[in-house]
C-alpha cells in the first residue's frame, strides 16, 4: 500500500509530503539548501533542531512571517516560502 501524501508549495515548487511533517521538513525536503537569511549578516541559516529549541527554522507559511516551521504541521496547499532578511511581524 502506497503512502498518502498531501501537495505542499516551496517557494511556489509544488512537493509531495507525507501529511504528518512538519512545514521545516517539507522545506527540507524539497532540496531549497537554506530556509532563511540572517536579519542581522544575511548569512543562510536552515532549520536545526527539529524540536523547537533553536528558532532557525523560520519561514514565512500561508503569508505569516515568522513562524516555527518545525513546529507546523503542513496542510494540503499550504504555501511554504523562505524567509530572506528582516520580516514584519503581523
């Protein structure tokens, strides 16, 4: 029996995931090599810890800045872009 997988969008690319990751894994997944960029140097940062602890994983998810992407679970759909420099919080 074949896994189910639900259509995400990274950075517009439509990738196949299993509905239990995370929007950082999905990210991964997609092979995008970085996540975000630094405010503060511009260095290119990817998620870490996977857990919640470290904060890298910022993305910017369905137009929402700033959010703990490993601590999201994707959703059919769900728009998953990088997140380059410093963002507005809403």
């Amino acid at each position: 029996m074949a896994a189910e997988t639900i259509t995400v969008y990274v950075d517009g690319k439509p990738v196949s995931v299993s509905p239990h990751d995370s929007a950082a894994a999905a990210a991964l997944h997609a092979g995008v090599g970085y996540t975000r960029t630094s405010p503060a140097s511009g260095e290119k940062r990817a998620p870490y810890c996977m857990m919640g602890v470290c904060f890298e994983c910022l993305l910017v998810i369905d137009g929402v800045p700033s959010c703990q992407a490993c601590m999201v679970r994707v959703r059919p759909g769900m728009r998953i872009e990088r997140q380059l420099g410093v963002q507005e919080l809403s």
